[in-house]
C-alpha cells in the first residue's frame, strides 16, 4: 500500500504510468510521491498540466468501459433518493414535534467506538417507531446526507447519551471508487503544481 493514498489509488497509478510511458521524464507516481524534486525542471508546470490531461483522459476512457455499472449506480442511487426524502420529512416532523433540533454541520467530531451505525434499504413501520425511540433520548440530529450527482444519500447522527447513525444504504460500486481515486489523484496533481510554484 502506498502512504499517500488508496490502494486502489496506487494500483491506478500504475496503470497510468504503463498507459502514458516514457512520454514524461518521470513518472506520475514520482511526481506524486515528491514534487520537490522536480521543481527545477524546464517547464514543470506545463508537463504537470499535460499529465493532468492524460490522467483526466484516462479516466474518461476507463468509466466510459462501465456502462453496466454505472446503470447500477444509478438504480441504487435512485432507490437511496427517494428513502432519503421519505426519511428526511419523517425525521424532520418528529423533531418538531419533540422540540428536538435538526441541524446541517459542515462537520462533526465524535468517538466513533461509543456509537452504533444502522444501514437500512427498506422504510417500513419498524424503522419509523426505531425513529421515535431515538427521539426520546436525543439530544440534536445532525443531518450528514451526502450527494451523488443529483441523488442524495441519506445519513442521520441522532446525539444524546449514546449516538446512533441511521444511514440509507448504498452498495459499493467500482465507479464510485473510480471516482473517488480521479479526486484523490487531481487533488494529489493540483497539491504538486501549487508546490512547484511555490504556494
């Protein structure tokens, strides 16, 4: 596994270097691994701006390979949408009701080993008498529902004594991993250039 990312990142990574070859004088992964040692070379920027394209290329034409998953994607992201929006107004009105607050944090810190996570793909009359209960005992919820395009997934922090996570579940997919290693990598290539010019 490599320090600096995934290893499904680096397995990408080489893939990338086999696929664009000996037309840099260095390696992605090398340029990833230390930029510094590439500051003095005659128009650095520019060669990282071009690896950028082949990288950008490369997972273009990698997800475009995947049209059975990304269907699957969405199917699963589709279903997830629409349990986040039924959840969401069932969470929402039994707050309300409690006088219990529903917030939307930019982030929040918590001991992960003192709270339980529970992943649901069905909403039936168990799950919204599970929400009830946590009512009782919750001091906030914390609204941390992400996005997918245009589908959101949905994810609830309910805090008191004890935290309980109710989460919409989401399958994995290799084309959310693809896309997460595509962010990793242009965040990994934007970190270098800032390097190189001395930011």
């Amino acid at each position: 596994m490599a320090e600096m990312w995934s290893d499904y990142t680096d397995m990408l990574i080489a893939e990338i270097d086999k696929s664009i070859g000996s037309k840099y004088k260095f390696s992605l992964k090398a340029l990833l691994t230390d930029p510094s040692k590439y500051m003095s070379q005659q128009n650095i920027q520019v060669t990282i701006a071009n690896m950028k394209e082949d990288v950008d290329s490369y997972f273009s034409e990698k997800a475009k390979g995947m049209v059975e998953e990304q269907r699957s994607l969405e199917d699963a992201a589709s279903k997830a949408d629409s349990m986040t929006g039924q959840l969401g107004r069932s969470i929402v009105t039994q707050a309300r009701q409690g006088n219990v607050p529903v917030i939307k944090p930019v982030a929040v810190e918590r001991d992960l080993t003192k709270e339980m996570t529970i992943y649901i793909n069905a909403i039936d009359n168990d799950i919204l008498s599970l929400i009830q209960k946590l009512m009782l005992s919750t001091v906030l919820v914390a609204d941390l529902s992400t996005s997918y395009n245009n589908y959101r997934i949905g994810s609830w922090l309910f805090s008191g004594n004890k935290n309980y996570r109710l989460n919409v579940f989401m399958p994995d997919s290799p084309l959310l991993m693809l896309e997460a290693s595509k962010a990793e990598i242009g965040n990994l290539l934007a970190s270098a250039l800032d390097f190189v010019k001395g930011l």
